[in-house]
C-alpha cells in the first residue's frame, strides 16, 4: 500500500528570541530540490499552480503517461535562513533560456531540482538548476523569504513544470 501525505515545514535561521552571545546558525549542505509555489505543473485537468496541488491529483508526465501525486511537502525558508544558506537561494530561468518555450515563464526553483533537456536526436540530459547558472540570463535570484513546494509520484518521473521536464522522485 502507497503511504501519502502532505507536510508543511519552516526554517528559520533564529531560534527563539535573541540572547546575548547566542551562536548564529550553522551553515548547512542545501541539497533539497523543489519549485516556487507559484510555479505550474501539468495536470490531466490542465495546468496547476504547485500550491494547490493535492494528492493524489494526476500529473502529466513528459512521455505523456499520467503518474499520481504521492507526497507534497511545503518548505518556507525565512530571511535569516537564506542569509545563513545562500546555496538555498533559487535560481531563475528565464522563460526561453533553454530552448524555445522552455520553459514558458520565468521559472523559479531550487538550485537542486533536477531538470531535464532533449536536443533532437541525443538522450535526455538531466542536470541540476545550478548548473545553468553559466547560460545567458539564468542567475540566482536573492530573496528575503522564498516556499518550495516538493512532490513526488511514488517513482522517479519526469513532469511538465511551465513547459520544462524536471525529475520528481522519493
């Protein structure tokens, strides 16, 4: 039997009210994927913003197969997490920066997420959203306070996120 659920994190960089010669926080080794909440994935009903995906709601995927939401987690990270993490700052893709109409919009996401590029006539190549950090116009973009939404199908999938491929898995 397939276990779902849907968690809602936060992380602060603070714990607690200030206190005098409190250590600030650790850095640590971000490695979490995930997209922007306002970012739209591809449904059987069409596309959907992330934060209003529910399991088990059917995703498209890109061999255009259908594969259900088994898991959604929200992570909102704040302003001192970030300042103690800038590796957790998302990376911005602007719309057509990977080829025409990938993605469709200025895509938002982990600098983890794997995302996923065909080239006519060569396999997929999977590569994290960091490393696109060298094409024109695709930067880290610094936020004070930014929520990915992460999610999986139970399997590793490859599904439609604003018209781009990305790697979903447990």
């Amino acid at each position: 039997m397939t276990q779902t659920r849907m968690e809602r994190h936060e992380f602060s960089g603070s714990q607690g009210a200030a206190r005098p010669n409190r250590p600030q926080p650790r850095p640590i080794n971000w490695t979490l994927p995930g997209f922007a909440s306002t970012m739209r994935v591809s449904t059987s009903f069409g596309d959907l913003p992330l934060q209003a995906l529910r399991v088990p709601d059917p995703l498209r995927t890109a061999s255009g197969d259908f594969a259900r939401v088994a898991w959604i987690d929200h992570i909102r990270l704040d302003e001192s997490f970030l300042e103690a993490n800038p590796d957790a700052q998302p990376v911005l893709i602007p719309a057509g920066s990977l080829g025409p109409d990938r993605p469709r919009v200025d895509l938002l996401v982990s600098p983890h997420q794997k995302l996923t590029l065909t080239h006519a006539g060569m396999a997929p190549e999977i590569r994290l959203a960091r490393d696109f950090l060298d094409r024109p116009g695709v930067s880290r973009k610094p936020m004070l306070s930014v929520s990915y939404t992460l999610f999986h199908c139970g399997e590793p999938v490859v599904v439609m996120v604003e018209g781009l491929a990305a790697r979903v898995a447990p």
